[in-house]
C-alpha cells in the first residue's frame, strides 16, 4: 500500500494540463518502465506494450488519463496583471484569491488569483466572478511580466499533496492520477505474470478537454476490450448520496449502454469472489469519461470502468483513498487473470 500511495503522490506532484502533460509523462514512463516498452505519441499519450496477443487471444486497452484541468495565459496587461482562460471545468467558486503557481519557460513563477476585498463588494454581489473576469497577479511590472510569461502558459493551484491519518491522500490532479496509478499498478501486478491476451497500457492526454488522446491512442492500439479508470463523486456533506460511491469501499464498477455489460457483471462477480471491495454507479447515458470514445472506435470496443471515488472534484483539494486505488489495480489483474483461465 504504501508504494502505491508514492506512486500517487509522484504523479500528482508533477503538472500535466491538458496539452502539457510532458513532467506527468516523464513520470509516468519511469513507473511503468519494468512492465514492457514505453513510447509517447504526437499529443503525449504514453503506452506500455505489457504482453503481446497470441493468435486469437483478445487484446485489452488499460486507459487512464494522465491530464489535469488549470488555466492559461491569453492576455498580459500594462500593470503586470495576467488574464487567463479555463483549461477543463473548473469550479469558479473557489478561483479568488488562490495561490497558483505560473509554468513560465525560465521556471515556475508564484502568484494569486485576485480577489475583490469584502469591504468593496456591493451588497448583493455574491455570485462568483466569471473566469474572464480574473487577473493573476504575479508581482511584476508589465514590462518584466511580458518578458518571461509567453501566451500560452499553463497555470496549476499552487499547494503541497498530503497524506492525511486516515490513509487518504488530499491535493490537487488527482482526478485522474489516482486512476493512472491504478493502471500502473495493475499493470506491475500482470507483469509478474503475463497472460495469454494482449495487454496495453494508455495514459492518455487532453481527457478534460475532449478526450482527444484516448481517441487517437484506441485508434492505435486496435483493441478488443478496454478497461478505463477514472473517478467519481464520493459521498460528502451536500452532495446528492444517490449520485455518489463512498472512499474506502473499493472502487465503483460502471453500468451504462456505452458499456459492456458482460465486462461490468464479471468485475462485480471477480470482485466478491476475490474478497475485493467494488461499489456499483449506473449511468442512463453516456459516462462523461475516456469510454465514451473508445467504446465507438474502429469497430467497437467492448468497454467497461472503474472509478475511484473522490472528493471535491476539480478543486486544489481532492481526496482519494490510498485502499481504493490498489482495490481497483487488484480487480484489473483478477479480471486479466481470469479472463486467462477460461481460453
């Protein structure tokens, strides 16, 4: 458990925003680097070839997202003052007054988001100030600003990953390095022991901005079956319980028309067979993640997912428990392992 829980905290505290993954594909590379060979593509997708196919054996896609959702430089005004953009959904709510750290070209550079004093709000002014509406303050004059912030610059939220008392992890991207840390370690589970059937590892970029990774990497791979990892709400004060899974109980096995329904019972089924804890999330429509595209590529791939629950999605502070992660790598390898046994 705790290698799992470094690798998670390797992964989340390298940036990665869609379009940027480069440092969270670095890292990526080394971990998955004992299971097979590692290639990047053209958009920064990164796939491990785990076990080669024999003949009539089906060939399985293990897809994670390795991206994160930030924002970007479009503007530099006079007064040294960055005006950025929304890179992946983010919740405004929270945006005044964080602390973000810069990805100039010459090194991170500290600022904060501003943030209108209370004093000077007018007295119904309590909606959140839209995203256009925002300023980066990094502490420069206009000149100096221009000159080591270029356009297109990613920004993160600043802030150090924590490992809290009761084996949780709290901090910014781990939606979905919790999922690529699953994969990973799934992957170092089947390695041991290659099965008969294909295995290819995808952590895929730009999921929070379209899934255009995912696309091109089942594109690619040509696979038969993919098993997608990602998250899901979990339950927390406020948050509709019919909608949510709960941390610490394993992870959330998906049921949706886009998905296989074979594929979904028989990880539900492995899962109480191998004393592992899994949860249930159906969904009535798509499933607003990378299985949404691979499930319709070439000529179909039969798809299923696993999330692992999470807390306060797309914030500076999200939670996922350590447990959850290696449920979900053990489930992947009973599945491929099982799968196996029954050629």
């Amino acid at each position: 458990m705790e290698a799992t829980k470094q690798m998670l905290l390797a992964l989340a505290g390298a940036r990665g925003v869609s379009g940027d993954e480069h440092p969270a594909a670095q890292v990526a590379v080394e971990l998955l680097a004992p299971c097979g060979p590692v290639e990047t593509g053209r958009l920064g997708n990164v796939v491990c070839r785990v076990s080669e196919a024999r003949a009539g054996r089906p060939h399985y896609l293990l897809d994670a997202h390795l991206d994160e959702i930030g924002l970007i430089v479009t503007r530099v005004d006079d007064s040294g003052f960055l005006k950025v953009s929304n890179v992946g959904g983010l919740d405004r709510r929270l945006l005044a007054a964080s602390q973000v750290a810069v990805h100039a070209p010459g090194g991170a550079l500290v600022g904060v988001i501003c943030a209108t004093p209370p004093h000077l709000q007018g007295d119904g002014d309590k909606t959140p100030p839209k995203i256009e509406e925002l300023y980066v303050d990094i502490g420069m004059s206009g000149e100096r600003a221009r000159a080591l912030v270029p356009l297109g610059c990613r920004v993160t939220f600043a802030g150090n990953h924590r490992a809290l008392l009761d084996g949780s992890v709290c901090g910014r991207a781990l939606d979905n390095r919790a999922g690529c840390a699953a994969v990973i370690r799934a992957a170092r589970l089947i390695a041991e022991h290659k099965p008969d059937c294909g295995v290819t590892v995808a952590l895929t970029a730009q999921e929070e901005t379209g899934a255009a990774g995912a696309k091109t990497a089942a594109f690619a791979v040509a696979p038969t079956h993919c098993i997608v990892v990602d998250v899901s709400f979990a339950a927390a004060p406020g948050v509709p319980r019919h909608k949510c899974g709960e941390m610490g109980k394993g992870p959330m096995v998906g049921f949706a028309p886009i998905l296989s329904g074979r594929m979904s019972e028989r990880l539900v089924e492995l899962a109480q067979r191998e004393g592992i804890p899994c949860q249930v999330e159906v969904m009535g429509g798509a499933t607003g993640t990378n299985a949404d595209g691979i499930a319709v590529s070439g000529a179909g791939v039969a798809t299923a997912i696993l999330s692992v629950p999470i807390r306060s999605m797309h914030t500076p502070v999200e939670r996922v428990c350590v447990e959850d992660i290696e449920s979900t790598a053990r489930l992947i390898a009973a599945y491929l392992h099982a799968e196996e046994a029954t050629a």
